[in-house]
C-alpha cells in the first residue's frame, strides 16, 4: 500500500511539473532522450528497459508472483533516486534541463503503469485517466494499451552495477551518520570507503 502511495505520488509529481512548466505530451514525446539526457537519465532509462526485458520474460514464463517486486523497485528509482538528482534542475534549471527530466518521467511512469496494469488494474487505470485527462491522451483506458517493445540500445548494465554501488555507499555513509549522531545538516570533512573488491 504504501509503494502504491509513491507511484500515485509520481503521477501527481508528473503533472505538477508539466503545469507549472507549460509542457505538453507531444513536446515530451519529441525529446530524444538518448542524446540530450545525462548520466541521470541514460541510468534511469537502462534501469525500465531491463526491467522491461526481465518483467516480459516472467510474464511470458507465468512466474506472475515475481512481477510485482520488479516493477515496483523500477518506480521507487524514479522517485527516490532519479527525482533526486534531478530536482534542482525542476526548480532552478535551464529550459532544456526541465524538459529532459519531465520527458524522462514522462516515458518511465508510461512504462510503469503498462507493466503493472495486468497486476493492479485499477489503480493504474485511475493514474493513466488523471494523465488522459491532463495531456488529452486519446487511449480511454490503460488496459487498451498495447505491450512496449524493448528498446536495448538504452539498456547499459554497466551504468546500472555502478549506480547500485553508488546507492550503496550512500546509504553506508547516511548509516555511519546516524550511528555517529550526524545529521545531514552538518558537513562532514573526509568519508573513507573500504571495498571488498579493490575498486
């Protein structure tokens, strides 16, 4: 319930961005996000695209139970992780820098909700006719939509281990801060990382 609760955050998120901004479906549909995105979009769009690939394998495999877990660590990227990265460039980013990050959540939440529509019907097709009724969509319900196809040339494996072990380290250090009784307010002069495997 409350992964649900984020993912129904993210839409709202979508829409707020997309008002304050001006942005429209098409203008975001027109952005090629292989070559303007950054290192924050090229990581979040391999991350859909093999989850993509990994959620189509078990479906056609009927291993049904095992697509939930899978699409939902895809969103809760997005919201914890890519949304982060980006925020500045939302609030005090150029023109461009928006709309590649509004463009990016714009085709990661399409996915999303196409994958997770066999598994939670309803709440994805509330989302899908709050972003119908914002960006004038012609598609009535999200069950009319068809499967995406894999696009491998975002898929880049490498990019996404070393993002884990970026979120890795970051979560070392928050938890060394806690334990010290550090909040994030106060800098912290030098961070030292011991790894088991000499990188």
């Amino acid at each position: 319930f409350r992964n649900m609760g984020v993912l129904w955050n993210l839409h709202k998120f979508q829409i707020e961005v997309c008002e304050t901004h001006a942005f429209t479906a098409s203008a975001l549909e027109k952005i090629d996000l292989k070559k303007q995105g950054g290192i924050e979009e090229r990581y979040i769009l391999s991350k859909t695209h093999s989850t993509l690939m990994h959620v189509t394998k078990l479906l056609d495999a009927y291993l049904i139970n095992e697509v939930p877990a899978a699409i939902e660590e895809l969103f809760l990227e997005l919201s914890r992780v890519y949304i982060q990265m980006v925020r500045e460039k939302i609030a005090i980013g150029d023109d461009a820098e928006k709309r590649v990050a509004a463009a990016t959540i714009y085709h990661v939440l399409a996915h999303v909700l196409r994958m997770l529509a066999p598994i939670a019907p309803y709440v994805t097709d509330s989302i899908h006719q709050n972003l119908r009724d914002y960006f004038k969509w012609d598609v009535q319900s999200i069950h009319l939509q068809s499967w995406m196809p894999i696009q491998k040339q975002y898929i880049d494996a490498q990019l996404e281990e070393r993002m884990g072990v970026a979120g890795s380290v970051i979560a070392a250090i928050l938890a060394a801060r806690e334990k010290a009784q550090l909040t994030v307010r106060w800098p912290v002069r030098q961070v030292t990382v011991v790894t088991s495997n000499g990188w």
